[in-house]
C-alpha cells in the first residue's frame, strides 16, 4: 500500500440488496455499487458507508446518520479477476443476513455493468444497517446530505479520529477483521 496521509470516503447505504458487501474468510469485498468511487479509491483509503433516509431498515434524517461499515481499501482488482478466484468459494459470514446472496460469487458477472475493480479490505468493521453506530457529532467525518458519485471526502486529522473511535467500538461489529 502506498504511505499517504489517512483518506476517507463517506457514503450513504440506500438499500441492502445481499450482493455487496461480501465477507470471504478475513476480507471484505466490495465487488458492486458506487463504480466511481471504486475506480477513484485507492490502497490506503477509508471508505465509510453510512445509513440513509430512504434505507428501509434504518431511516435516519441528515445529520443523525449512523456507521453501517468502515473498510481500509488494501487492493483493487479487476471483476474478471474477482469471478476467477470467488465464484467457486462460499462467503464465510452472511453480513447482511436473510438477504444475503452472496455465496458462489457476487453479484454475477452479468449484473456488473461497470469496470470499475473490485475493492478488497483485509481490516473492517461491520456493525449492520441495523445495529449501526452511532458517532459522536465532534468526531464524524464529512457525510454528504444526499447520494454522491464517489462519495465525500474527509482527510488528516479528523479522519484518524473518527477511524479511532471506530476501533475503539469493534466489540460492537457483528464482524471485523482488525490488522
């Protein structure tokens, strides 16, 4: 990974669809959504992923969102690559529980209508659109009020204080894989 000052992209969940994330052993995987953001991240970056108005599970008004996930981006690599090493392994957790289809792969290649890699997390913290957490309003990063392409960015200082807090609460992930 490249050594650069700690980068993390915030964006709003708006619906648990099963097909991404995905957890495969100690890594989570983002083979689906925000193709922008995918193509713009880069090793060495946060993404924080944060509940919505319009997420059934969990509506929250702006300025109340509430941490789904948070994942230290390790590698990207191409879907083609993806399909070749997941398609035939099973996830080892189900993270978004009834809804999760994520064994044999996700999504199928045919319903990846991007080229943006696939985003691979060796350290995570999943807490759930339905048991997320809550951040304390001096510690939240720059979450945008609506949907965004590749997200908002927060870098430097605050960034490693809210990625601290997120550290400190691991007991409270229903998964995570801390490196």
């Amino acid at each position: 990974m490249e050594n650069h000052e700690p980068r993390l992209y915030s964006y709003k969940m708006t619906h648990v669809t099963g097909k991404a994330p995905c957890v495969y052993e100690k890594e989570l995987i983002l083979p689906a959504c925000k193709p922008k953001l995918r193509i713009h991240i880069r090793p060495g970056d946060w993404m924080a992923v944060w509940t919505s108005k319009s997420l059934k599970s969990c509506p929250t008004e702006v300025g109340e969102e509430q941490l789904v996930y948070l994942a230290l981006v390790d590698r990207k690599i191409s879907v083609e690559e993806f399909h070749r090493e997941y398609d035939t392994r099973k996830t080892s957790v189900s993270i978004q529980g009834e809804e999760a289809c994520c064994d044999g792969g996700c999504p199928p290649e045919e319903e990846c209508d991007d080229d943006a890699p696939v985003l691979m997390c060796k350290e995570f913290y999943y807490f759930s659109d339905k048991q997320s957490l809550k951040v304390p309003e001096e510690l939240r990063p720059r979450v945008p009020a609506g949907q965004d392409f590749k997200g908002w960015e927060t870098a430097g200082g605050q960034a490693v204080l809210f990625i601290e807090f997120v550290r400190q609460h691991k007991a409270e992930c229903i998964q995570f894989n801390h490196q």
